[in-house]
C-alpha cells in the first residue's frame, strides 16, 4: 500500500504522534486509579515516596510515546520501528509502571481480604509467579511475535494492533509482577531458583533476534502489508535490522529483570535469616529459663546446636535425599 510519510528523522521521534483510543484509555484508568490509591493513603495519614509516584508517571508517559508517537506511526511502514514497538510494551513499560508499585498501593487501600488481594494469592497467580514460568515466555512468546502471521495482522487491522498492543502489557505485567516484591513468603532457595534460570535465559533470549538477523529470507508475513515509500528499505534489510534491535534489547532488558531478581534474593534471605535467628533466640531463652527452674540442662542445651540442625525446612531436605 501506498501512503505519503515523511523519512523518519530524529527529530521525528518527538513530533510525529497519532491517537491510539485504547492506550489513552489505559493510561487514563491507570493515573486515576493510581490518584485515587494516593489520596486514600494520606485519608490513613500515611506517606507514599515521591520516586514511586514519579517511576509510575514516566512509565505511562513512555506507554503513550510507544502507542500513539513516533512507533505507532512508523509501525507499519518499519519493521524495526514494529519490533522496537512491540517490545517496549511488552517490556519496558510493565516495568516501569509496576516499579511505582500501584499493586501494592492498592492493597494497602483496599485491604487484605480484598477482591485484588485475593486474586493474587490465588493458583492462577501463583502459578504466575512460578520462577520457570516467566523466563519460559520470553523466548516462546518472542517466536510467536516476531515470526509468522501475526505481525501482518497486527497492521493489517488497526482493531488487532490495538488489541495485541493491550495483551503484550498484560503478559508484560504478568511476568513482571512476581519481581516486584509482592510474594514475601517466598523462601531464598525459591528466588536464588528464578535467578539462576533468569541467568540462563538470557542466553535463549538472543535465539530469535539471532534469526532475524542472519537469517537470508523473509520469516514474517508483515513485510506483505507494509506501507512502502520513497524511502522504504529492501525488505531482508528491515528484518535484519529488526533483528538487531531484538538481539540487543531482549539482552538489555534482562538486566533490570535480573537486578529485581537479585534484590528479593538478598530481602528473601534475610527473612530466613531473621526466622533461623528467632527460633534460635527462642531455644536460648527457654534453656534459660530451665536452669534458672533448677533443672538439669543436658549436653545438647549447654552450647549452640549448628541452626540446620532445627530447622524444618532443612530436616525435611535431608529426609528426602535419604
């Protein structure tokens, strides 16, 4: 098809926008739902860190640079221009709009036996937050979006992009969700899991854009649907660049998963240390209070016990390997 565009210029990226009906929407619901959890955390006389606000409002801000700016335009004329789209939704934006924790915000106005708190501890969301689940999308999803029909679909009909444009942050957010601190009975064995996997997945996540970028023939019925103009590149030259960007982003983006990852391994660990540390407390105060009853400490209470020793979850480890 035939549309008259301009050739994308830099300055392109911050002049050129159109509207996107169901990204607003979201944004819109989100700022006054994120308002609304605000205002009624100060009703309580509670704070609620600026960053967090600030975090929250720049991730909604690059939600509608991504649909409605310079890749909304582009997207069906640039598959490079698609694929940086696609992946900023699916993402970058769940990360920055989970980092200003409006979950957790909205637990805390709503309370604990609410409908949103119950849904998170339910199996759906547990199995969610299952360390093998989210780093097993990346690559799967990455071969469903960026290989085969479903980006020519995509802008083919502006229905179907805005509707993709929606699922990729809710997969987004789904796999972003189990990072941001909302599981705090995980054990340290659990989160050092996810982050060995996370660790090892991020070599998967390099196979697609791989392909696409040496790959010597078109692998994606988008090019069959493209707007195409004066200055449009030959088709295996977009992909390979789309390639690129996807090699260099999908590994870029790890980074911040993995730091997440690391930061509850280190708060998941010092919850297990804290429990180790009181059961023990609570051994020496009750071995306390056996001699000063005059009664006679055997040769196990007169010192220390090693901690794994008592501990439940490390009696059952060695029952098992038994």
């Amino acid at each position: 098809m035939i549309a008259a565009l301009d050739r994308p210029e830099p300055s392109a990226l911050l002049t050129q926008w159109t509207a996107q009906p169901v990204a607003i929407a979201v944004a819109l619901v989100l700022a006054a739902n994120y308002v609304r959890g605000i205002r009624g955390i100060r009703r309580r006389n509670r704070a609620w860190p600026a960053w967090r606000g600030a975090v929250f409002v720049f991730g909604l801000g690059v939600l509608v640079w991504a649909s409605c700016g310079f890749p909304q335009v582009y997207s069906d004329s640039l598959y490079w221009v698609w694929t940086t789209q696609t992946l900023t939704l699916w993402l970058v934006v769940p990360i920055l709009v989970l980092s200003g924790h409006p979950v957790q915000l909205a637990r805390a106005v709503a309370g604990t036996d609410s409908r949103l708190d119950r849904l998170l501890r339910s199996r759906f969301a547990r199995v969610v937050g299952n360390p093998l689940v989210g780093p097993a999308l990346v690559p799967l999803l990455s071969g469903v979006l960026f290989f085969g029909p479903l980006p020519q679909w995509a802008i083919s009909s502006a229905a179907a992009g805005w509707v993709l444009q929606l699922v990729l942050l809710i997969v987004g957010g789904l796999m972003v969700l189990p990072l941001v601190g909302l599981d705090e009975d995980a054990s340290s064995l659990t989160v050092g899991l996810s982050l060995a996997i996370g660790s090892f997945e991020l070599v998967l996540d390099a196979l697609p854009g791989v392909l696409l970028r040496l790959h010597t023939g078109l692998v994606t019925g988008w090019f069959d649907s493209r707007s195409t103009h004066s200055w449009t590149p030959r088709a295996l030259r977009d992909q390979q660049s789309a390639g690129a960007i996807l090699w260099c982003i999908a590994e870029v983006i790890d980074l911040p998963f993995l730091v997440l990852v690391y930061r509850r391994w280190l708060r998941a660990d010092a919850r297990d240390a804290a429990r180790v540390d009181a059961v023990l407390e609570a051994e020496r105060a009750a071995r306390r209070g056996l001699q000063d009853e005059g009664a006679e400490p055997g040769p196990a209470a007169e010192r220390d016990a090693p901690w794994w020793l008592s501990d439940p979850a490390m009696q059952r480890r060695l029952r098992d390997r038994d």
